[in-house]
C-alpha cells in the first residue's frame, strides 16, 4: 500500500474537468502562450483551491518549460500543465505504506471531526484484511456513544476485531487495551480512532497526545503511523489543520478524504507541495 498517483487522479477527476474547461475557454481567446494567458491560468489554479504559493511555483515551472522548449502554441498548455502537475509529486515518497516486521503495526488516525476518520478506517481496515491481514480497531473517540456504535458497524462488516469502552470513558486507556488484545490474539494490525473537536483545541491535542504516550507503555515503538485525515472539499482550512496538529504530534501521513464530491480539490497540490 503506497502513494497512488492514478488513485489521486481519478479521486480529483471533477477538480479536473472544471480546470480544463477553464483553461479551454482562456487558451480559446489567446493563440500564444503569452504573459496574459499564463496570468489567467494562474487564476484559475487558485480558484480551485490551489494556494498561490503553490500555483506560482506551477506557473513559474510552466514558463521555464514555455522557454526550454521554445512552444509558443496556447493548445500545449495542457500538456504542459499535466507534466508541472505530476512533477509536483516526484519527491513524494513511496515507501510502503505498512511494515511487516512490527506485529502488530500501530496506526493511529487524527483530524477534525467529520473529516472522515471513521470512514478511512473502515476502507483502510477492509484493504489489510483483503490482504489477509487481521486487524484490531481502537474506539478511542469515546466522546459520543454514536461514534463508538458507527464503529463497531463498521469493525462487523469489514470483519475485523473492535475494542471499545464507555461513553466518555478514557480514549488511551482503550487504546492501550486494543493493543495489549492485539498482541495476545497475534493480529497484525491495531487501527486507533480518535476524537477530533476542535473547538477544545488544547484539550484535544493534550488527549491525543497521552493516547500516543500509553499506547508506548503496550508497544514502545508504536504508534507507527500517525495520519491526519483532512476533508479535501475544506480547501485552505485543510492547510491550517495540518499545522494545528503538526504542532502538537509527529504526523506522518496525511489521507484527503471527499475528493470524489469537490471540483475544488485543489488544495491536495498544496499540501503535497508544502509537506512531501
Ligand atoms: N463523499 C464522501 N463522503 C465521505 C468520505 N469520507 C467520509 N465521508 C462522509 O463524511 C461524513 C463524516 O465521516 P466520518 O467518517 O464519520 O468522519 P469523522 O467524524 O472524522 O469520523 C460521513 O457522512 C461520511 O459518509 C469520502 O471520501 N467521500
Ligand atoms: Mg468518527
């Protein structure tokens, strides 16, 4: 399970079908790749959620390829563009997603609540055990008693095994039991959701942080994986999240969920571009 390029591609495949179309009609009215077409182009990478940073690093590479290659017909942007767009992922690492050597491999799921955390389990969950994996999840956000019962929905269909406690019980204590259980069954993976109100942002962060610390106490190397799940439709606020909790834990993977309602994906460019 690595870095999907044609995965990504296909998830953004309305953000795609609204930029071509904007850029058709531009490269309509300009015959030439000129100053003005490129400032248009530029506008239209922002407006679907590009951040300018970003879009000016494309446009910046759009031009040194316009000169490299001496093209001055407008109806090449296109595959201009597609080569700036790719290039943006080529320092992206691959690594494998999963390690086999850790029995069980830890990972734990962090982000704002309805980003989709509890959805990527499951079709996260559903992959391990179509490889043949077996897999433990943690019900850690015990803030609501409807997000642990969505859960254990979830844990029956995909046929995985579901450690759960009360409602407003303590998250890292059931995180920390999932993986004791994990150990003592021999699974081979421990998938630990969490809660994500923002509002209570200290203290948020503060129980994140010590479900991290006593899931060391079961496993000391674990968590191995931390991702934070970001709604892909939220744009520029998706950014600002991943600094709220890269400040507070080692993130090490970021999963965009809602591709696949948005022609405003944009901003996954941005986030590749910033964080790879
Ligand atoms: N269209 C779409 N909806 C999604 C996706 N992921 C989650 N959702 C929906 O977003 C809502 C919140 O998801 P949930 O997993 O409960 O978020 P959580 O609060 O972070 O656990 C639910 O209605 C999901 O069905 C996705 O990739 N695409
Ligand atoms: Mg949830």
């Amino acid at each position: 399970m690595g870095f999907s390029l044609k995965k990504l591609a296909s998830g953004l495949l309305k953000t795609k079908e609204n930029l071509v179309s904007k850029i058709k009609a531009a490269v309509g009215l300009h015959k030439k790749i000129d100053g003005a077409l490129l400032d248009e182009i530029e506008e239209i990478l922002i407006s679907s959620d590009i951040s300018v940073e970003t879009s000016t690093a494309i446009i910046a590479n759009l031009k040194e390829k316009v000169a490299q290659r001496g093209i001055d017909n407008s109806e090449e942007v296109f595959q201009l563009l597609r080569e700036c767009l790719k290039d943006l992922f080529v320092d992206v690492s691959a690594e494998p997603f999963f390690a086999s050597g850790k029995k069980p491999y830890v990972i734990m799921i962090v982000g704002v609540n309805g980003t989709g955390k509890t959805t990527s389990i499951a079709k996260i969950a559903r992959r391990f055990v179509n490889d043949g994996k077996k897999v433990t999840i943690a019900a850690a956000d015990t803030f609501r008693a409807a997000a642990i019962d969505q859960l254990a929905i979830w844990a029956d269909r995909v046929g995985c095994h579901l450690v759960k406690g009360q409602e407003g019980g303590d998250a890292a204590a059931v995180a920390y039991d999932a993986v004791q259980s994990a150990i003592a069954r021999g699974d081979d993976v421990v998938i630990i959701d969490t809660a994500g109100r923002l509002h209570t942002k200290t203290n948020l962060m503060e129980e994140l942080s010590k479900v991290k610390r006593v899931v060391k106490k079961a496993m000391p190397d674990a968590p191995h994986r931390t991702l934070l799940v970001l709604d892909g439709t939220t744009g520029q606020n998706a950014l600002q999240q991943v600094e709220i909790f890269k400040k507070m834990l080692d993130i090490d993977g970021i999963v965009v969920t809602k591709l696949d309602g948005t022609a405003k994906g944009g901003a996954v460019f941005s986030i590749v571009e910033r964080y790879k």
